[in-house]
C-alpha cells in the first residue's frame, strides 16, 4: 500500500498560545477550522492544508494517550525535525530576526537550495526550503 503525502504533525506546546503565535506569526502559517474536540487546540494551515496540530491540557480517556506538556519525553523514536517547502526566503529572514529566533543557513547549490533550520518554543526542530528559481533576497 503506497502512502500519500505527509499530512500533519502535532505538538503539545507547554505554551499553547506562545507556539501557536510562534507558527503563525514566525512563519506564516494560519489557525483553521478544527472539530469541537472538548479540549483546546489550534489546526495551523499551510497552503489550505492543516499541517501543524496543537494540543492544549486535556484529560485522559480510552485510546488517548495525556503525556502532559510539562516533561520531555524520550518515547518518540528517531524523529529529528519537520520540514516546509517555503518562498521568500528575505520575508523569513526578516521575520526570524525582528523575533530574535535563532536559525543556521546552508546552501545546496548542487540541489539549488537554500535551508534555513531553526527551533520553536518547545525546540521542535523545523527545516526550511527555499528552492533558488523562487527565492527572493
């Protein structure tokens, strides 16, 4: 069974507002529609697709699994960042140093990249793409 595309990923913030504005107003993404769920959270769009989750505080039920955001965990394997197609790699820049977020940048040339990796609130390592035809400086 071949998979489709990645659809989302989720983080249970220890601030659940902090990382909500981190994702929106750092690097552009947008809150969306989310289903009444009796606990509260945030779906984070990119390109009309809810691609980030957040979690807020809730309580345990049958098949729910409350790690709870006060303690890190070991338990969630291999994982070492997420990673965004992006544009406008001058705007990113812009926005990531008027917020004094901390990234490193590489270039790809031989892939005709461009990579800016940084880190959220809860240091969720994100990998941003600037592909060279689409960048603006």
């Amino acid at each position: 069974m071949p998979l489709g595309l990645l659809q989302h990923y989720t983080i249970e913030p220890t601030d659940l507002e902090r990382t909500k504005d981190f994702y929106c107003e750092v690097l552009g993404l947008e809150v969306g529609e989310r289903p009444a769920m009796g606990f509260p959270g945030y779906w984070l769009y990119s390109g009309g697709v809810a691609t980030v989750h957040l979690l807020g505080a809730r309580e345990p039920a049958p098949g729910i699994v409350v790690r709870g955001a006060g303690t890190r965990f070991d338990n969630t394997g291999r994982l070492d960042h997420i990673a965004f197609a992006a544009t406008d790699i001058g705007e990113i820049r812009n926005r990531l140093r008027t917020r004094e977020v901390v990234f490193r940048e590489q270039a790809l040339p031989e892939f005709g990249l461009t990579q800016i990796f940084l880190h959220d609130p809860d240091g969720v390592a994100v990998e941003l793409n600037f592909p060279a035809n689409r960048q603006v400086d």
